[in-house]
C-alpha cells in the first residue's frame, strides 16, 4: 500500500508539479520545522546581535561597569559573539553532541572569576608574576622598544603562556577528576571522559577568556579611545582559532586523554599545557621578528589545534555517534574507488574487483525523485551500479554493522528494478538532504532512494547525487 506524502502530490508523473497553497505561502507550514535545522540558530542569532549592536550603538550610555568604568554594550555583544562563534565551528569540527551542562560550568567559572579577578586568577597572577618572573631573574615588565627575541620569548613564557594556559585549563582539570572518579554521581553528566571533552571545555574557556579580556579589559573608558579599541576588537577575536580558543583547546586534548590514561595524566597534563603555552609566547613575542613574525605561530597553532581534534576523534570511545568534522562540503582530498563496470568496484590497496551480490537486499524505506546517473563522493564520480559497495577505509568515520567492513550498498526497489537505492549498512545513521530541500535520518539497514540532487552525509565525507 502507498503511503500518502504531506502536502499533496509534489511530483505527479506527467506534467506540470501542481501548484499547492503551502507552495505560494511556506512560512506557516515551514516556520515551525526550521526552528528544528541546527544551522538555523546560527543565522537567527546572527540577525538578534546584529540588531542589538545598531541598538546599543544609538544607546552608548548602556553598558556593563567594569573596574570602576561603563564598557559600551554593543563592544561587550560584538567580543561575544565573535568568540563564540568561533567555539561553534570548533564544536562543528569536533562532532560529538554538546553536553551543555559541562560547557556552562566552565563557561560561567571562567567568565565569574575573570570579570572580578577571583581565586584563581589571582592566584595564577602571584605565582606566576610576582613569584616566578623575579626568581628567574626575569623583568617584571619588558623594556619599551625592546627587540630581543629570547628576553621576550623567556618574559611571555612565564607571564602570559604559562599563566594563562594554566588558568584556562584549571576548569578542565577539576572536571578531568569528576570523569575519574567511579564513585562520583556526576561521572557521567558533568566528567571529562575523553579527549573530545577536553578540547570543547579548553575551547569554552578560551572564548570566555577572550570575552572578558578583550570586551573588558581592551576597552577603555575614555569614548574616543574606544574608537580605537573597537577597531582593535574585531581582529583580537576573529583570530582566536589561533588564540586563546586554540592554545586551550589544545591543551584541553591532553587533558582528555589524560581520562583514557589515568596512571600518565600528570605528565600529559604538563605537555598539553607547556605546548600551548609555548606557542602561545611565541606570538606574543613574534613582533620582534618583523612584521609577520606571527605568521608562524598562527599558522602552527591551527594545525596543532586541528591535528588534536582529527586525533581524538580517531581514539574516541564514542566514535561511532560521531557526527562529520566537516564545515564545507566536498572539500576531502580522500578518493572513493571508481566502478570498471556494473557490479564491479575496483579497490585501490591492490585487491582484484569485488564482485557485486547477486540478491541485493530489500529495500525499507523510498524517497520520491529521479533516477541519478552518479555518486559524487570527495573527488570521485561513481557510476550508480548494482551492488556495488562502499568500504569504512573509503568512508571515513563510519564503521560497517556486520563487521565485514561494508558500509553502504546500491541495491534496487523490489517493485521497480530501474529505481536504484543506497542501503545503509553501517552503526551510524546518516543525515540526508533530500532533492526537495528535507532534512531526514537514515538509520542502519534502511535504505534511501537515489535521485539527482540528493546529498547523504557518508562518516566525514558527503556524497551527492549527480
């Protein structure tokens, strides 16, 4: 029996598409379901801030008292913003599902102890300032137009990579030891667990850090300094994938994987933190070697941070509820095997053709569409074939269900033999865009229909229907 789809007969099979109410107004049957699409909070709030800072731009008498002076409104919601949008591509690249309660903790811990310089500031400031600067036979403060690169590399170690490593990554660490602790009724919701959870909390911490210090402390009272200060403020922040978010996402991978190596954590503790602290000193001392001097450190900080994430999503525990760590699409250099002929996929390792079943496996579920002629995969063009089969090493990111390492299978309707179908034969459910524009959730052992225009997210690369 047929099942009826929603709204009427979109795609009738000769003809004109007939033209439907919801078709000539789509706010009132759409409106509801894109407060469900997870890229649409991103551009609703982009909308909200913008508006706010034109607001708060005609109304610079509101602000935020700060250490006796007002920090204008629309300065504090830019910094904020900006770092945070930051933390969210991080949280893209990342892919496992945020744990909101663990990332508020450190978020509110940062930002509270920041902007009234509690505890741990302090204390990280008199050890690491008062106390470390001094017995290393250290200034206190650089000499002004100093250009030696060794005094300021050894200065910005201690006073500004170290401390602020350390500080950012406190938070993490108390939370590593929640994860540890078997006894604990928090273990669970609230512990780093693994190097994923690292790097988001360092992550978190790091834009906090940079909410405050940019947003508050970079912002001077005085309203024409503050002209300058916003123009300032935009690069500070935009630049913290290789700032304080990476330096502490960074250190935050260690931390992780100091939970799936409890009896070594103190030592990889020390070579997160001492990593990211020294690239970290080595742009804030780079000015001394010319103008892009920080080139390097910038660079070297991105890959660093983007290295530890590609890492811990590889050694994840939960690497299987993984979504892709990708941002825009069809940019993998990873090529899927192309088909010498229907039923035949060559492998690249140098094994003969696989021979495709003989007795697909039924179908479950079908989308309507055309019939597609290829399969857009990273940079190859797959010819649709007939059993034809796809490989967890062609596929990044997924892992087969029959633990034979065949993840995905082109196999036909049963009620139509020129209709062809993709079946998911992985652990992993993927997300399809359909040819209509749907967002839906293919589980395993479901299949979907092939047809122009269809995109299916395959582990870390997507595949679309050509």
């Amino acid at each position: 029996m047929e099942r009826r789809r929603p709204g009427g007969q979109m795609k009738p099979a000769q003809g004109s598409p007939e033209l439907t109410k919801s078709a000539l107004n789509p706010l009132p049957a759409k409106a509801g379901e894109l407060l469900k699409r997870e890229y649409f909070w991103p551009i609703l709030i982009t909308t909200l801030v913008v508006v706010l800072i034109w607001y708060f731009q005609r109304h610079r008498d509101v602000g935020i008292v700060y250490h006796g002076y007002k920090v204008p409104m629309h300065s504090v919601l830019l910094t904020g913003y900006l770092s945070f949008a930051c933390f969210f591509l991080i949280l893209k690249f990342v892919g496992k599902r945020p744990n909101w309660l663990m990332l508020g903790l450190v978020g509110v811990l940062v930002c509270l102890d920041m902007f009234y310089q509690g505890p741990l500031l302090t204390l990280c400031i008199k050890f690491f300032r008062d106390a470390m600067l001094p017995l290393l036979n250290l200034p206190s403060e650089l000499p002004k137009g100093n250009r030696s690169f060794p005094l300021a590399y050894a200065y910005q170690l201690v006073s500004a990579g170290l401390m602020e490593e350390v500080y950012k990554a406190l938070p993490t660490i108390a939370l590593l030891y929640v994860g540890l602790s078997k006894r604990s009724p928090w273990n669970q919701r609230i512990g780093v667990r693994e190097p994923l959870d690292g790097i988001v909390c360092g992550a978190m911490a790091g834009a906090c850090f940079t909410l405050i210090e940019t947003g508050f402390n970079y912002v001077p009272a005085d309203p024409v300094a503050q002209i300058v200060a916003f123009q300032n403020l935009a690069p500070r922040t935009l630049g913290e994938f290789a700032g304080h978010v990476g330096y502490a996402g960074y250190a935050g991978y260690f931390i992780g994987l100091a939970a799936l190596h409890p009896a070594r954590k103190w030592r990889l503790i020390a070579i997160g933190i001492g990593s990211a602290a020294a690239v970290h000193a080595l742009w804030n001392a780079a000015g001394t070697l010319g103008e892009w001097g920080k080139l390097l450190p910038a660079v070297l900080a991105i890959f660093m941070l983007g290295s530890a994430i590609l890492k811990a999503r590889e050694i994840s525990p939960n690497r299987s509820q993984l979504a892709a760590s990708r941002i825009i699409s069809g940019m993998s250099s990873i090529r899927v095997p192309d088909f010498i002929a229907p039923g035949l996929v060559v492998d690249r390792s140098g094994n003969p053709p696989i021979a495709a079943q003989s007795d697909p496996a039924r179908s479950e579920t079908w989308d309507d569409g055309t019939a597609a002629l290829t399969i857009a995969v990273g940079t190859a063009r797959v010819p649709v074939a007939i059993g034809a089969r796809l490989y967890e090493r062609q596929a990044p990111g997924t892992s087969a269900q029959r633990g034979d390492g065949i993840v995905a299978e082109v196999n036909v309707n049963p009620n139509d033999p020129k209709v062809f179908g993709l079946k998911n034969l992985s652990n992993q459910s993927w997300d399809v865009t359909t040819d209509q524009g749907e967002h839906r959730s293919l589980a395993p052992g479901r299949s979907i229909r092939l047809t122009r225009g269809t995109r299916i997210q395959l582990g870390d690369l997507m595949a679309e229907l050509e």
